[in-house]
C-alpha cells in the first residue's frame, strides 16, 4: 500500500465524479459553446458573488492571467516573500507580465496591513516602478496551510485603496480556509478585485482552477488566457469533475484538518522532531533535529511506501487530503512513532 503525501494534487477521480464526467454535456468552449464549462463558471461567480468567472487548465495560469490583467510591464506587485506566485511560477510575473515583485517580510505566508503600508509608501517618481497590485494566498503553501484573518485582510485592503492597488488572492486551497475558519465565499468576492479558485487540490478534481472577477476583468482575462495558450475545446468533461467537487468535497475537508491535527500531535511528541509549524488546515510542516538529516527520514519512510516532501532548510512537508483512507492514517501514525523508537 502506497501512501502518497506529497500534496494534495495526487488524488483521483472519486466514481462518483468519473460519472460526472462521463455523463455531461459538452461543445466547443472556444466559441463558448461548452454548456458544462459555462454552468462551471455561472457557479463559481454566484459562490462568491461576483460578475463573472473564467475556467483554466491550471492555478498557475490563473494566477499569472489575473497578474497580466491588473499590471502593465515595468510596474510592480506587493506579496509576501513565500507567496506562490513569486516562488512556484516559474518566474512568470517577470516572463509574462514584465513585472517586478516587492516581497514583504511575513510571517508564515502572510503580511499585516502595517507592513504593506511600508513597502507602498515613499518615493513615486520616474526611478521606481508603478505600484500597482497586492497578491494574497489563503492558505499558504510554503506557510503550512496557515489561515489569514480576515479582519487584517480587510485592513490590507484599506491600503490597498488608499494607494490605488488593485488586490487579487491567490485561492488555491481557500475552501480549506472556508472551513477551517467557518468563513464565506461571498465574503471573499465583496473583498478582492479578482481571485484563483483551484479545484484540482483539496477539493479533488483532476485538473482546472477558475478565475472570478467582474465582467471587465474577465473578459479580459479570456484574451489573456487566449495569448497564453489556455483556450480549450470540449472541456466541459473536466469542468463537470469541478462542478461534482464542489457539490461534495467541501465540507469534507474537515477529516483532512483532522487527520493532519493528529499527525501533528505525534510528530510534537518525536524526539527526532525540532519544531512543528501549527497545524490550522491539511497541510504539516515540520522540522527534524540537527543530528538527522531529512532526507535519510524521507528515504526511510519511502522504504516504507510513504511519499513525503523535502521542503529545504530542514523541512518536511505532510499533505493530508481526499485518497488519505483512515487505513493510511494509522499506518502513518504508527510508523511515525516506530521511527522514534528504532532511531534513538
């Protein structure tokens, strides 16, 4: 038995959603004639409460797509130093959008509305770049799964304003925020100019992540999509698999909590273990002691069937998501704690 914790991108169709799939109607997206495709998008806008919505192959074209939009080349973003969109995108800010990124100096992911005020502020004059967008993750990635407050996002956008930025969040994984939190989507959409919403990970769909903003953006988010190589044909197959998770594969997002809680729990107690990050959605991060070297954990643990992640700096990363069976769960827990014993 293979348990693959590596992210929350490896699962697979559910029969119910492979049913889904097989059974829509589909046409030609391209020409909007995709009738799955444009149920998707109507969907995922009433959700949150915006305009208009626009589906994508992947987050990170999503992403960069709402980066282009709201930016001309030679301007500049704010985000916070281990924000996706200036990490895990290839460096496309600056490919495709010709911008430069302001990183600020967060903690876990996430910056105060403080902070921003003091990246924006200064000098405007023909030496610098135009300010002109605030990128946001929720939640964060390299943070662990970290949840923002929303009051201090509304005090972020309160600066936002103030310097005439626009403000997009990178949703990826923000329906574990929804849950963890007990928070809204249409809290979110009356908030941000535009945001990512990806279906691909907790929510497990194969593939896809929409972009929700309004009518203006969106459809200018359709010709950048376009110039990107992003226009698809009968993918109203895939937009069912979307449609099918977010009728059934939100509130269960709660057992991942769960189960990266009690992960979390032995991990804390490990005499190989430094320091765990605290544990708020499916995602752990944990660093090992000085005398261990992660990479000899993650290869023990890989003789074992269990895939984790190296993330560098002595850290490892644990993904809890919608194929993690409770079967896995205490093969995990026991051979974490059985680590402890043969080790030391």
């Amino acid at each position: 038995m293979e348990i693959n914790l590596i992210s929350d991108t490896v699962t697979k169709p559910t029969e119910g959603m492979l049913k889904a799939m097989m059974t829509t109607n589909v046409g030609d997206d391209v020409f909007k004639g995709d009738p799955t495709v444009n149920l998707l998008q109507e969907k995922v806008a009433d959700m949150f409460g915006m305009e208009d919505a626009l589906f994508f192959p992947s987050g990170t074209m999503a992403n960069q797509t709402a980066i282009k939009l709201h930016t001309q080349p030679g301007d500049k973003l704010f985000c916070d130093k281990w924000a996706h969109v200036y990490n895990y995108e290839g460096g496309g800010a600056a490919f495709n959008a010709g911008v430069s990124c302001k990183l600020i100096d967060g903690d876990r992911g996430m910056f105060t509305a403080e902070q921003l005020q003091y990246a924006a502020e200064g000098r405007s004059d023909i030496h610098v770049p135009y300010s002109r967008l605030v990128c946001v993750e929720n939640t964060t990635n390299k943070g662990g799964g970290a949840c923002w407050d929303f009051s201090e996002l509304e005090e972020i956008k309160k600066v936002a304003d103030t310097f005439n930025l626009s403000y997009h969040l990178d949703g990826a994984r923000l329906f574990n925020a929804l849950v963890a939190k007990g928070e809204t989507p249409k809290q979110y959409g009356a908030l941000f100019d535009t945001i990512s919403i990806c279906l691909s990970k907790g929510l497990g769909a194969p593939i896809g992540s929409v972009l929700v903003g309004s009518k203006e953006h969106i459809a200018k988010a359709l010709r950048i999509r376009k110039l990107f190589g992003g226009a698809m044909r009968q993918v109203g197959y895939l937009a069912a698999a979307g449609i099918y998770a977010l009728d059934h594969h939100i509130e269960r997002l709660e057992e991942d909590h769960q189960k990266a809680k009690e992960i979390g729990a032995i991990l804390e107690k490990a005499n190989y273990v430094k320091r765990v990050e605290p544990i708020e959605t499916n995602i752990i991060i944990f660093y090992v002691t000085n005398d261990l070297n992660p990479a000899d954990f993650i290869d023990t643990m890989k003789d074992k069937g269990i895939l984790l992640t190296p993330m560098g700096e002595g850290k490892i990363r644990i993904v809890t998501h919608l194929d993690y069976t409770d079967k896995m769960h205490k093969t995990l827990l026991k051979e974490l704690q059985a680590y402890q014993m043969l080790k030391f």
